[in-house]
C-alpha cells in the first residue's frame, strides 16, 4: 500500500494525525502529510480510517 497526502487539497482539518498518528502528522502551518517513512502505512489498520475521515479527501491510498 501506499498512502500519500495531496497538498494542494488538504485544508489541515488534522483529522489524519489524530485517526493515525503513527503515520500522519502535521507541518508547521497545520497541513497533514505523511512522516517520513511511512509511506507504506506502517501497518496501521487505522489508516484506511484516516482516509474517510478526511473532510475533503486529500489522502490517497494506492493497494500493491
């Protein structure tokens, strides 16, 4: 799996960081974006979540 955030449409609700943090944070101007490394969703059930729960759907994620 890869997960990936689109800039360009995220409006840093941070519902990403708070459903799963173990593979989303936050940039310095509130924006969502995928920590380094963990592009493959760490394993984190909780990612897929992450990606509904976006208000605008700004996260992607792509099955192998």
């Amino acid at each position: 799996m890869r997960v990936s955030i689109d800039s360009d449409n995220c409006i840093g609700s941070g519902q990403c960081a708070l459903t799963a943090s173990t593979v989303f944070t936050q940039d310095d101007d509130g924006f969502g974006m995928v920590l380094p490394g963990r592009e493959d969703g760490a394993g984190d059930p909780l990612v897929r979540e992450a990606v509904r729960a976006c208000p605008v759907q700004a996260i992607a994620l792509e099955e192998d």
